[in-house]
C-alpha cells in the first residue's frame, strides 16, 4: 500500500466533481492499456507517451465517438470520466479531446502518490476557450520551443495557443508569395503545418494573427505601395502611425493571397487580423483617404477602419474562416467578428451588447509581471461592476502600489462604458493569458510564462465558485514540479552564467520585476505617459537590447519567498543575506546590490521587533518605506516580512 494521502487535492486545474478521495493509494503495477470498443490512435499514442513510465495498472478507456483525424476545433467535447476499482482505472469520454485531458489528470494523480479504489472524477470545462497568446514578433521564440509551449498548454487544459506573427518590427509567416515581407528569423509553412498537426494531436488549437490594418511598419518597409506615407525601419516599441491603405485594391488583392496561405496551414475556422491600435493620422492627412471616405459615407477614420474589417472578413469568409480581431473593432455596423477584449471591463460588454461574442483577456496580460492571485481573481463572466471594483483595487494592493498612478491611466478605456440591459444574446467564449514579447525572448520564456498561466488555466477550466488562492498556490507548486512547467534548472543555469554563486543565486530569487509596463516605458517616458505626452525615445528597451540582466531571468513573482518567513529562520536568512552581500558582484546592475540590501535590512528591523527591542508600529512603518523599486527591482520578501509582523500581534 501507498501511504495514504489525498492526491486529488493536488489537481490542477480543479475537476468538476471527486467522489471518494480519501482513502488510502494503492500498488497497481505496470501500465497497460485496454480498449472497450475501437481503439483511438491519438489517445492511445498520447497515453503511451506520458503513463509508461506510471505504475497505472489496467487502463480501460471507452471514448464515445473517436476523432483521429481532423483538427480540434471550438465545440469540441472535453468532458470525461476517471473511475478507480481495484481490479482497474476506466477513464470514459464522449470524444477523444476528453479522453485526453483524462489521461493528463491521471498522471498528476499517480505523479502524486496514486489513486485509490472508488475514487471517481467527473470534469469538464467550464469554457470551450482557453488560451494563451504569445507573441513570436518582437522577439523571434525557437520552434523547439513552441513545441514545449504546447506541452504545457496541455498539462494545464488550456486548448487554444494564439500566435502573434507580425508586427511592426517583424513578420515571422514564411510566406512564399510575399518572401520581402518574412523577417529573416521566421516560421516556414511547413514548419507551422507540423506543429499544428503536433499540437491537434494534444488537443490543442492554433490560431494565427496577422495585425491588420496598423502594427505595419514591416510589412510597408518591403511593399511601400500599400500605404499612404513612407515609413523606416524602426527598432522601437509602442504605437506606431504606420497603416494600410484601405482605399487601394492591391492591398485587398495582398491580403487574400496571405490570407489563403494562412488557411492552408493553419485548419482552424478562426483567424486573427488585429485591429488594434490603428494610428489615423495617415488616413486624415491623405486627400485621397479623405475623399474616399466622403464617397463611401464612412463619416470618419473609424468608419473607415470598420469598411476594412468588412473586407477583410469578407476575404476570410470565402476561404471558410471566421475573423477576430481586438476589441478596437467595435463599431455599430461591425461585421461577424469575435471580439478581443483588452481594454480593461468595459469592451467586453460593449461587444456582447452588438451580439458578439468576446474572448476576455485583459484581466490576464501576464507581461504585466503581476502576482498569479490577481489574475486568479478575475472571472470572464463576473458582472462589470465587480470587475471594475477590482481594477480599482488594484492600486490599493501593496504590491502594485509603486505602479497605481499607470492604473488609473487605463481608466480612459471606460470611455463609451454601457451596462447590460438584458440577457446578452453572444456569449462570453472564455479567455486568453497575453504575453507580448518586448522583454520576453527564449531564454526568459519559461520565467515569464509558468508561474502565472496555471491561475488562468484554472480560473477558465474550473468553476466560478473556485476562488481560494492560497489553495492554488499549494497545488501550484507540487504542479510546477512537472518537466514541462518547470523553469528552476534553467532559471539557475541563466543567473550561474552572469557569475551569481549558488548563494547569491538563492537571495536573487526573492527579488521580482517592477510591475506593469515601468520596466518597458522607463522612468521618464512613463511620467510622460501619466502626463499625457509620452516620449518614445526614452524608452530604454527596444528590439535589439540584450536580456541578460539578472532582472531578464527573475520570475515575476517570487514563488520562493511565500513560506519563507517564520520566526525561527528570521536569522538564517539575514545570514544567507549577508554571506551573499560579501561576495563579489561584478557584472550585475547595482540595484540588485541595493535591492537585497533593503531586503536584510529589512530582516534585521523584523527581528528586533519580534524581540521587542523596536516599536512594532514604527518597524511596520520603515517596512512599508522600504518596499519600493530599486531601479527595475522589488524586494519581493519585504511585504511578507510585513504580513508575517502584523498577524504574530
């Protein structure tokens, strides 16, 4: 017998309903796959490859209707059964896409210990869109690395991976009729073809996006033609005025032949074309923009924008795909489109009160470098007004206080706010996690993905009544123990190659990332920002700066230091401080000196306090002082060494 123990209390995302979860494991044997009624060749091939190596015993899988073959698409059935006897496991589902996340829970259970007779799991989704959008553009991600992405996604029952493949700095679509277009770093079609079959094969969709009609300063670097002005090669992040040309037939013409070749690898019935952040003042300062616009009735540049998205869905259209774009594409005679949201709680009712469905994705922008709690928080389907109570109270949370100025920036996207008068005829479809890539490429991938996107993973897959964090956390890290989520040996390798010992390695962890987009923007274009005059060239990142700081491999947020404080190991850790204090730092940015020395001075004044040799009042007041950035740095330990004052009482 195993020892007893509750291994489905380790599930993450948490299934629908367990029966029968506290008896003891037990000792089943070597895995072996039995078949009621005709076997799957995906399932079969993806259960060999994960429960091999799992003392599973007999596995008996029955699925309803089997689906080897085509794509995964977003009504497919995800819905299965786990059901343990003595003698047997039977995992039941109505199609093979359920069949497959059953195998993925089963091998968290026997990764934790094994299951025990008349433990039975009944699970499904409580979202048929669950995705990830990551952003290949500003900074190019290894193919091999995808692969790895997709790994994941399906160890957290996410099914949707959203790729971002242009934008103003680049164009990673290995086009065959457009070559001047495709970024000397990019994906060929045959490549994406058989990741797309990689990622079928688990369950996983992809969609394609390619941003339309801004976000084209590439594109009009090799086909100038296709827009109005004349744009330079540009390194720098942001907004950029670059657009198309939406009175031209050629661009028209363009897009259906890159359109066409987006529809034959990608079998998917969505396409993505952007629509986000359109510059207009090309359009206004053309005559002949103008002047087409006065033809055609659009009333202004936003007419206009919508006159495009028609075309371009109609494009899509006669090649069987369905449009997305973000939520910028909101206008009263929009065509058929899902709709993004991005911008804050508003957009999404906003797109639901035209009768569009909407995918939530702006509670969930992981580049934000915000605590996995908070995303956690945010239901897709939790009213607005609930919703906008939580963004204002965001800046109240300790943690995001050196950034609550930029939060109540994004209150501007409330403008046009409207409230749901009646049951809303679309859908909320689910959600997508966001990482745009400025500070990401693929060294920094694993740290800046993992550590958040279980929390959404969970908070799309499980129900809204799932909402204990601290319970997440437990579960997060025994799930974080899986190869395909864990980032440690990599994360220890990176900061070991800038020179950092084994000890100032272990210190460095309990430091974070300054929050939201402080990093990106810099000091000074982000006070401009907040003043309404933001400078770009300010900005102290652009395409080619290098990230390989010790901040570029920090995790966002500090998993390390969540159980680190206890009264008895207060001295151990000042020690650990002032060991890695004393040895050499050369190489790495001073503020991380500067950052950890706050952080022991830190220890130092919680331990006289707890003693009693400072004022508790006063110690907690130097605390809150103490917690602020150090150049891009946050002493992540800090607000736990507050907690842990206040509540000893």
């Amino acid at each position: 017998m195993i020892s007893p123990q509750n291994t489905a209390a380790t599930l993450l995302p948490k299934p629908f309903r367990v029966v029968g979860q506290d008896a003891p494991a037990q000792s089943r044997g070597a895995t072996k796959i039995i078949w009621v009624g005709d076997a799957d060749a995906r399932t079969e091939a993806y259960a060999v490859s994960i429960l091999s190596k799992l003392p599973c015993g007999s596995v008996v899988i029955q699925i309803a209707l089997i689906d080897d073959v085509s794509a995964p698409q977003e009504d497919m059935d995800e819905a299965y059964e786990l059901g343990v006897t003595a003698e047997q496991i039977l995992l039941k589902a109505h199609s093979t896409w359920g069949a497959l996340h059953g195998i993925t829970t089963l091998r968290q259970l026997m990764s934790a210990g094994g299951v025990s007779d008349g433990l039975h799991i009944t699970d499904s989704p409580r979202f048929s869109w669950r995705g990830c959008m990551l952003d290949v553009t500003r900074h190019f991600i290894p193919l091999a690395q995808l692969y790895q992405v997709v790994d994941g996604l399906q160890l957290l029952k996410l099914n949707v991976l959203h790729l971002h493949l242009s934008d103003d700095q680049g164009f990673r679509f290995g086009s065959r009729i457009w070559p001047k277009l495709v970024s000397e770093e990019h994906y060929t079609m045959e490549q994406l073809s058989e990741l797309v079959a990689y990622a079928a094969d688990r369950g996983i969709r992809l969609i394609p996006e390619l941003d339309v009609p801004g976000h084209v300063t590439h594109w009009l670097l090799a086909y100038p033609q296709w827009g109005s002005e004349e744009v330079y090669a540009s390194q720098r992040f942001g907004v950029h005025p670059g657009c198309l040309d939406p009175t031209r037939e050629e661009v028209y013409a363009a897009l259906s032949s890159l359109f066409a070749e987006i529809a034959e690898v990608f079998p998917d019935q969505y396409v993505h074309v952007g629509g986000d952040e359109v510059n207009p003042k090309w359009w206004q300062r053309s005559a002949a923009v103008q002047a087409f616009i006065v033809e055609h009735g659009l009333a202004d540049e936003r007419g206009l924008q919508n006159y495009f998205l028609h075309c371009v869905q109609q494009i899509l259209a006669s090649l069987g795909r369905q449009i997305i774009g973000w939520d910028e594409v909101l206008h009263e005679q929009m065509p058929e489109c899902v709709v993004q949201n991005w911008r804050g709680a508003t957009t999404r009712d906003r797109a639901l009160a035209v009768a569009r469905s909407c995918i939530v994705s702006a509670p969930y922008y992981l580049d934000l470098h915000f605590p996995a709690d908070i995303h956690y928080q945010f239901d897709p389907e939790a009213s607005q007004q609930s919703w906008l109570a939580m963004e204002n109270a965001l800046a109240e949370d300790r943690r995001l206080r050196h950034i609550a100025p930029a939060l109540s920036w994004t209150h501007q996207w409330r403008a046009g706010a409207i409230e749901l008068e009646h049951e809303p005829v679309a859908n909320v479809l689910g959600g997508e996690a966001c990482l745009w890539a400025e500070l990401v490429d693929g060294p920094t991938l694993p740290m800046r993905l993992w550590s958040r996107l279980p929390a959404i993973a969970e908070r799309l897959w499980s129900s809204a009544d799932c909402h204990d964090s601290e319970d997440f956390y437990r579960r997060l890290l025994t799930l974080l123990e899986f190869p395909e989520l864990s980032w440690d040996a990599h994360q220890n390798q990176c900061l070991q190659d800038l020179g950092l010992s084994a000890i100032q390695i272990e210190v460095v962890r309990w430091l974070e990332p300054t929050k939201w987009y402080s990093r990106l923007l810099g000091a000074q274009a982000m006070q401009a920002r907040l003043q309404g005059s933001e400078m770009p060239q300010a900005r102290p990142y652009q395409v080619h700066t290098p990230l390989n700081r010790v901040v570029d491999f920090l995790a966002p947020e500090s998993l390390s230091v969540r159980n680190l404080v206890r009264e008895e190991n207060l001295q151990e850790l000042t020690e650990k401080c002032d060991r890695a204090l004393a040895q050499l730092w050369s190489g790495v940015d001073g503020e991380v000196v500067t950052a950890l020395t706050a952080t022991r001075d830190a220890l130092q004044l919680t331990q006289d306090a707890s003693a009693g040799r400072r004022a508790k009042d006063q110690v907690l007041s130097v605390l809150e002082e103490r917690y602020q950035p150090y150049g891009e740095y946050l002493p992540a330990l800090i607000p736990h060494l507050i907690d842990w004052l206040t509540e000893a009482g």
